[in-house]
C-alpha cells in the first residue's frame, strides 16, 4: 500500500470516531498541563480502556490518573472515579485521580476549567 493511501486510511479511521479523537485531545492536554504545572513529565498510558486498564496517563509516581472529556460532566464527576479506582488497584497504585474537563468560559485561565475529582475513600487515602 502506497504512504498516500495509508495516510487516507489514518485519516478515515480518525474521522470515524469522534468520541476516541475527543478523549485523545483532552488526554493530551492534560498531559501538557499536568507537566506544566508538576516537577513530574506526565504522558499518555497507550493501552487505556483494555483489560487491566490502568489508566490514561502516566508519570506521577504511584497514581493511577483517569481523563474525562464529557458533555455531561455530572456523570463523568460520578462515573470516572469508580473506573480509576478499578485502574488504581490494576496497577497496584497507592492513589486514583479523575480529571474532568469542562468547555472554557471568557476569562477561564491557562487549564482552569479541568477539575480534579475523587471519591471520598480516594481522598482519605490520598491525606494518609
């Protein structure tokens, strides 16, 4: 198969799935912004969402770090954490965290509208 219509290929498998091409995005700015504003370089976890899944990212040591890209942030606020939880003990981490991103309102600083969520047991853990 010639580059041209590999690149064709990449590029329609891309344009199939919005959702993927979403959550891609916002993994890859929260990186940026996770490496940014930690002395940690963060990255992307490939194999997320697979059996065993521990995580979207990965660089802050002993945390399992889970990213949501949703129009319905509540249900990503409730969804999310459980899921990370699940990745946390996959990966025999001691701490799980949800970032949830939100759209940019005017006047929303450099990576203010991401929020960092954790259940009430994720917390307690994280305060030990």
């Amino acid at each position: 198969m010639a580059r041209n219509a590999k690149t064709n290929v990449r590029n329609k498998k891309a344009k199939m799935n919005p959702q993927k091409n979403k959550g891609d995005k916002a993994e890859r700015e929260a990186c940026a912004l996770l490496t940014e504003f930690t002395p940690y370089e963060v990255e992307r976890r490939f194999g997320a969402g697979m059996e065993n899944d521990k995580g979207d990212l990965t660089g802050i040591p002993d945390t399992v770090i889970q990213i949501a890209n949703w129009k319905d942030t509540n249900a990503a606020v409730l969804q999310k954490p459980r899921e990370a939880e699940q990745q946390r003990i996959n990966a025999k981490a001691s701490h799980a965290v949800t970032l949830v991103r939100y759209k940019k309102r005017p006047g929303c600083k450099h990576g203010d509208n991401w929020r960092v969520v954790l259940t009430l047991g994720q917390y307690a853990r994280l305060i030990k």
